[in-house]
C-alpha cells in the first residue's frame, strides 16, 4: 500500500511543480503578450511665496505621492494632504500615452527661482529615460502640452488633493 501512494505521489508532484513553473515563465512575457509595462514619472509641484503654498505630485512606475500645504488665513487653520499609495496601471498608461515629449521638450522655461509673492510650477518627466523638466509662472503657455496638464489636475483631485496648479 505504501509503495502504491509512494508511486502515484511522484507524478503528482512532477505535475504540480510543472503547473507551477508554466506560470513563472508565462509572467515575464507579458509584452509578447501585448501588454506594457508604462515606464514614466511624472513631479508636478506648485510652490508660493510666503510660504502659502507648497505643494507636490509625484508618480512613479510603483507609486503616487501627494503632499500639499495650503496656509490657511485668519481664523482658518493650515490645510496639509499628505497621502501614497500604489500607482493605479489606467493613471500610468493615461500619463504614458498623452505626454508628447518632442512637444514639451518645445518648452524651455526658467521663469526664475521662487517668487516672494507670486507662484512656480515645476513640471518633470521621466519617459522611457527621456527627461525634461520646467520651472514655469502662471503667465507661460504650455499648449503643446495642455491636455497633459489637464489630465494631471485631473489626477491631483483624485489623489485627494485640493487646488490644482492649473497653469494657463
């Protein structure tokens, strides 16, 4: 009787670790199977005088940060949003798809380190290795790129966050 469990066990087990070696090696073939992985990080901050604001956006491949402070005036208290969590794979595909960095790498803007009174927006990309950054007033266009920004604010909300950069 021994001998008969002993007999059936090894196929068994020979089948179970085939089962389980088929899965591994189909795992790392995604893109053969037509799936992606998105390979962008995007930081999107805005930054105010007088300390009003200081506010920061960053995805990554892995995950979403977000940390804002808005100061609050009079009797209102300071309002701080401090959050992360995983990158959700619609966020980064959306993000991936819609930069289009031959057009922002157009925009090649410094408009000059931290206002005492007004506000910047800095903007960087990281797509496929391909990098650029810009440290943009509220008066500087970005059409090329707006609908990203767009899509950007959008996420910002989502992330639980409150007032957007919004630049026009």
């Amino acid at each position: 009787m021994r001998n008969a469990i002993r007999i059936w066990s090894l196929p068994i087990l020979i089948v179970l670790l085939g089962a389980c070696t088929e899965d591994e090696i189909s795992e790392p073939n995604l893109v053969n199977n037509g799936i992606v992985m998105s390979d962008i990080e995007v930081e999107y901050a805005l930054t105010c005088g007088w300390g009003s604001r200081a506010d920061t956006l960053q995805i990554s491949r892995d995950s979403v940060s977000l940390y804002q402070h808005v100061r609050g005036w009079g009797n209102v208290g300071d309002t701080i949003i401090d959050t992360s969590f995983l990158t959700p794979i619609p966020w980064r595909d959306l993000l991936y798809k819609n930069i289009d960095m031959n057009a922002f790498k157009q925009l090649n803007y410094n408009s000059g380190g931290l206002p005492f009174d007004g506000c910047n927006i800095n903007l960087s990309v990281d797509k496929d290795s391909d990098f650029h950054a810009v440290l943009m007033k509220y008066g500087d266009s970005i059409n090329p790129i707006q609908n990203f920004v767009n899509q950007l604010d959008s996420l910002w909300i989502e992330a639980g966050g409150l007032f957007p950069p919004e630049p026009k």
